[in-house]
C-alpha cells in the first residue's frame, strides 16, 4: 500500500499534490504538479474525481520518483484504506 505525505508549507517543485474536499456530501479529489514558485502550479485536467482516482492519477503523475502530499480540506478525514501517511 502507498505511503502520501502531509502537505509541507513549501512543496518542492515535481512533486505531485491531492486536495480532497467534500462536494454535495461526497469526498471529491484534484490533482496538482508543484512548480516553480515564479509560475503558477500545473492543475491536471480532469472532473471532480473520488478519492482513489485522484491518488492513482497522482501515481502516475510522480512517475514513482515525486513525493505525494495529501492536502485534506476542513471536514475530511483520512481513510486509511486509501493508504498510509507520514509526517
């Protein structure tokens, strides 16, 4: 099972980040790449997503060499069938 990392105050850039949020009563995902801080970060495309879809998305995105931070907006908790978190 993967391990996701709490989102830092300063993300480095490549690394891929997964905001959870709810959404008319549903847990809902987007996925984003840090850049650079003199751009703005890169959103990947894509609908309102369940939690395990953003977090494969976000695999893929890292290509197995990005850290993968969870950001979890008020009221979301962690599930841990969705994996482990660190830090």
């Amino acid at each position: 099972m993967p391990t996701y990392h709490r989102l830092p105050d300063q993300p480095v850039p490549g690394a891929v980040i997964v905001k959870l949020y709810r959404s008319d009563g549903h847990i809902r995902g987007y996925v984003r790449k840090v850049t650079d801080p003199s751009e703005d970060d890169t959103i990947f495309p894509g609908e309102e997503m369940g939690p395990e879809a953003a977090l494969k998305l976000a695999k893929t995105h890292s290509q197995g060499a990005a850290p993968i931070y969870v950001e979890l907006a008020e009221g979301v908790e962690w599930d841990p069938n969705w994996g482990a978190t660190s830090g």
